[in-house]
C-alpha cells in the first residue's frame, strides 16, 4: 500500500494537471559562458572549501535553504518552510514533495529519484562522518561540531545516529546545543548539500548528481579546461509568474588560471561576464571600448564591487623558525603593502586602509568593532621589522636561512609574489624561493604544510567575522601531523584566541558575538599566523544582453533565473 501510495503521489508530480504543471520560460534558451581561474578540487559538497569548487557545485547542490543573491537574507530551500523555537534550539523543515534528483543510471524508475527525507537525513549523517582518510569534512567543523546534540558522538562512533536530528511526518528537526544565531546560514552554506542515499550507496557519490537548477552534462565534458552544464528539465522551482527555470538551456565554466587570457576570451566574445578585470587591462578595456559602455543602448555593463574577501599570506606554524611571534611580527612590519597595490595591482583595491583578517566593509558587517582592530594593524615600518628579527636571534637575517615560498599560478598571484619575495630579502635579508603551482597542488601542499609561507585567499561564506576567523581555530588542527589540515591550514593554536572565538559563538545576541570576535581578531592580530595584503574589490565587466546576474559582496553566483536577451533602444531609455 504504501508503495502504491509513493507511486501515485510521483505519478501527480508529472501529470498534465492544470493546476501543477508549470508554464515554459519565457526568456529560455542560451549558454552562459565565464572563466574561473581553477578547476573544481572535489565533487564532493561537504567537502568543499574553495571558491571556484562552490561557484560550481552550487549550481547542480542545494540544501534545506538557500541566500537569495542579492539580499543573501535565508530563504527556504529543498524546505518549503522551516521554523524556530523560541528557544532557539529548535529548528524544523517541512520538506517538500515535488523534490527530485538528477537523471543517472543508478535509479531504476522515476520514483527512485524523489528526493526523501532518508536523503536528507543520510546526508547530514555523512557530513559527520571521517572521510577516506580519516580526516573531518569542513561541513562537520563548520556547521554541526560543537552545534548539534549528538554530533560528536556519532562522528566519534559512539553511536548510530545524530541524536539531535529526527525525522517524522515530512519534517525534520535540528536540535542546538546552545543557540547560534548564525546556524541558518551555515545550513546555506554548499558544505550541508543534501545528495541522495542511492548514489552514495551504488558507490556513484561522485557523479555530481544534485537536485539543482543544472545538471552535469557528461556528453561535453570531455576537455579538462571546460565544465558543461545542462538545464534540469525536471527543477521543482518557478520564477514569480509560475514560468519554468533555470531559463539557460547550458552554464559553462572555463577554467583559465591566466587573468589576462580570461580578459582576451572575453574580449573574443567567448565568455559573457569577466569576474574580475586584470589590472594590466583595465585602461585597454575601460578606455579602449569606451564606446561599448557610452552607447545606446551600451554593449557593455561595468560593475565595482567590494568583497568579503582578503587576500593574505600564512606561515607554517610547525616550523621552527615562524614559532617565535618576533618573527612572523617582522615579516608583517616589512612588507610595503602600499608599493604591492601601487606597482602591481594598479589601486584596484578596496582603499579603506589596513585591518585585519576581516575586510572593514561596515555595511555589510554591522557592530563589529573595526576601530578597535585596526589599533593592531600591521603597517610597514622597516625600522620596527628589523629590531624584531634581530630580538627573535637572526639580525639581518643572518642564520634563517632560505624560506620556502608556495603559491598557486596566476598573472597577479606571481607578480604579487616576486614583490613580496623582493622586500622581503630587502628589508630583512632573507632570501624567498618562489614555487609555483596549479590551485589543486598548492592546496594540497598547504594542507600538509609541504613549505614555509602560502599564498591563499577567502570568501565569506555569509556576513559574518566568523567566517574568516574559523580559519585559525585552534582545536579542528588535527592531532596527528601527517593529516591535512583543510581549514586551520597553518594550524594555529592559540589558547586566548580560542577562547574569545568560542564565547562568542555562546553568544545568542549578535552585537555580544560581534564583541567577542572583535577580541578574538585581536589576539590574531598580537600573535599572527598570517600577513594580511588586501581586501578585494572586483571590476566586472558584462555584455548587456545578460540579464539577472546579481552581485554581492560574497561573489556567490547562482544562475537560475539569469537570461541571454539583448537590450532595446526603448529598454534602455526607460
């Protein structure tokens, strides 16, 4: 009976029912066509933790709720709706019905692809589970340890479920075990993707099957240097007036670590949106297609937005040398961060000066004490970085020796990291070995601290200094040395760091939180594992026929109800 009742209820999702049935887009067909600088370094969502891996999977994964791309205020998702005790320890998702999974061989009949709260539930059971090689998914530290009754004791194997997770009648239930006045945007973060039970179990978890807007077209992704995605035909979700989405018929992603070729395709017409303008073509494109911005109706749509994003350097903190705090104190006071912005990156930067690790936009994050953090700033001061290395034992850099230097390919990132290598040996008299590699290997090398200094960069996953300060919390660095270490990648402990970053995770009221992460930032600041060079603020350039692209100040992209339609004299002018 209950067979027949699933069959039934599948059998009313795909009926020509009048009232059900969604209408056709009406602004469908086209590719969507851009560059990102690295191909995706897992297909697994709980697992991922760059940029280019999210901007991907994002399209094809959903969870329990979503951030709406303009406002990124939490929407429901895969649940229809969701609501909070007022305690706030409770959180329950009516799921909905209508949900189903990609095509892949492994479901036998249409039912198999229902997406059921068992997928829902086995998910969240996975994201609390060691890995492969014994290691923590980012989902598990950044969303349910430390959050969710009975996580720990089910990542640890001392029990069979999440005691904290329960399904019953369509609804699932997350019970805290404190209040986190951030645990829903953790929920929308690409680390809680809800993917199916059956795929996991037919061993096929890699095969990027999702329930999102576009799926992975296997046909076309023959080429390591392309990612082809394809409309869902069977997405659940409409836009306001009930017509079917995504509207594109494709998304393709092109991976081109080069900022200046990504230019050069764009320029070419073979990509419709440039994320982020080299500096090297901002006159050649600003000045030289001056008449594609100034037409009537213009071919082209220039964008400025500042990002929650910082750019920064991180010691090895198991190396010897970078244990003592004068030293990694006076490579922070020897860098001329100004002359880097000025010769290399041509001002395009945010100019709201030097903070910390978290980029002062203050509309964005509100009743956070900037003023405060900045008092730690690191600013260049030769004569301060000199003493320091000199009280640290090594006066001129005598007796350091050579510093092993990592980063990842790219126009700016070598030309970033040729200056920095040339100050450094300036003002200190050390000499830096630039290894350059591609993203993939220097995350791996940066897991392992496979070197001295790394290059990297973070995105805000939402609004909030916590996601930028969780990246030095000491108690997710791995006890054993020989596993990566994906979050804390230079495993930096810090015992009054953690202190404040845990009180303000206790913290119900956001200006309390906001309080304890600023001294948390602080600490950082007095004991830093990291130099901080700049705070991103793209240049983005688009052809004006793409419609609905929202920007945002996390740079999260979906693709849903963005179109291809070229713009009218009349559009314009009104």
């Amino acid at each position: 009976m209950k067979g027949f009742q699933l069959i039934l209820m599948f059998s009313l999702l795909l009926t020509a029912c009048d009232g059900f049935v969604k209408k056709q887009a009406i602004h469908e067909g086209g590719t969507f066509r851009m560059a990102i600088e690295a191909n995706v370094s897992t297909t697994i969502p709980r697992s991922v933790i760059d940029y280019y891996s999210e901007i991907v999977l994002n399209q094809m994964y959903e969870g329990l709720v979503s951030l709406d791309p303009e406002s990124l205020q939490v929407r429901p998702q895969i649940a229809e709706s969701y609501k909070i005790s007022r305690d706030a320890l409770t959180y329950s998702f009516v799921l909905r019905r209508d949900v189903l999974f990609h095509p892949n061989p492994v479901f036998v009949t249409a039912e198999d692809r229902l997406l059921t709260g068992q997928d829902v539930l086995h998910s969240f059971e996975l994201i609390c589970s060691k890995d492969q090689k014994d290691e923590l998914s980012r989902g598990y530290a950044f969303i349910f340890k430390d959050r969710v009754v009975g996580a720990e004791e089910f990542y640890a194997g001392n029990a069979k479920t999440i005691e904290g997770i329960t399904l019953k009648d369509g609804v699932l239930s997350i019970e805290l075990i404190e209040p986190d006045p951030n645990f829903l945007l953790r929920l929308a973060s690409i680390n809680a993707s809800i993917t199916s039970k059956k795929m996991f179990l037919a061993s096929k978890e890699k095969e990027l099957v999702g329930t999102g807007p576009f799926r992975y077209n296997t046909d076309e992704n023959k080429s390591k240097n392309l990612i082809s995605l394809v409309r869902n035909e069977d997405y659940y979700m409409t836009d306001k007036s009930g017509h079917a989405l995504p509207y594109l018929d494709a998304l393709n992603f092109i991976i081109e670590p080069s900022k200046e070729k990504q230019l050069a395709l764009f320029e070419e017409n073979k990509t419709d949106f440039i994320l982020s303008i080299p500096a090297s073509g901002i006159t050649s494109i600003l000045e030289g297609r001056i008449q594609d911005f100034n037409s009537v109706p213009p071919k082209l749509e220039l964008r400025s937005n500042p990002l929650l994003m910082t750019n920064y350097y991180f010691f090895n903190m198991q190396e010897k040398r970078f244990q003592n705090p004068k030293v990694r104190q006076a490579f922070n006071h020897a860098i001329n961060r100004r002359e880097m912005v000025v010769r290399v990156l041509y001002n395009q930067v945010q100019d709201n000066g030097m903070y910390g690790i978290v980029p002062p936009l203050r509309n964005i994050v509100r009743n956070y004490d900037f003023d405060q953090v900045k008092n730690y700033a690191y600013t260049y001061d030769l004569e301060k970085a000199q003493k320091l290395l000199a009280e640290a034992g090594f006066p001129e850099g005598k007796g350091f020796g050579e510093i092993v230097f990592k980063t990842n390919s790219g126009d700016i990132h070598l030309a970033i990291a040729q200056e920095f290598a040339k100050q450094i040996e300036k003002n200190l008299g050390i000499k830096v070995r630039i290894v350059e590699s591609t993203f993939e290997e220097q995350n791996r090398a940066a897991d392992h601290l496979d070197g001295d200094i790394f290059r990297t960069a973070w995105y805000a996953d939402y609004n909030s200094p916590e996601s930028f300060l969780q990246n030095f919390y000491g108690k997710v660095v791995p006890a054993d040395t020989q596993q990566a270490s994906p979050i804390n990648q230079a495993r930096y402990v810090n015992v009054h760091f953690d202190n404040y970053y845990e009180r303000a995770l206790r913290e119900s009221k956001i200006s309390n939180q906001m309080k304890y992460f600023s001294l948390a930032e602080i600490e950082l600041l007095k004991d830093p594992p990291m130099m901080v060079l700049w705070y991103a603020e793209d240049n983005q350039v688009l052809y004006s026929n793409v419609r609905n692209l929202k920007e945002n100040p996390l740079n999260q992209f979906i693709f849903r109800e963005v179109y291809l339609k070229d713009m009218t004299k009349e559009e314009y002018k009104h």
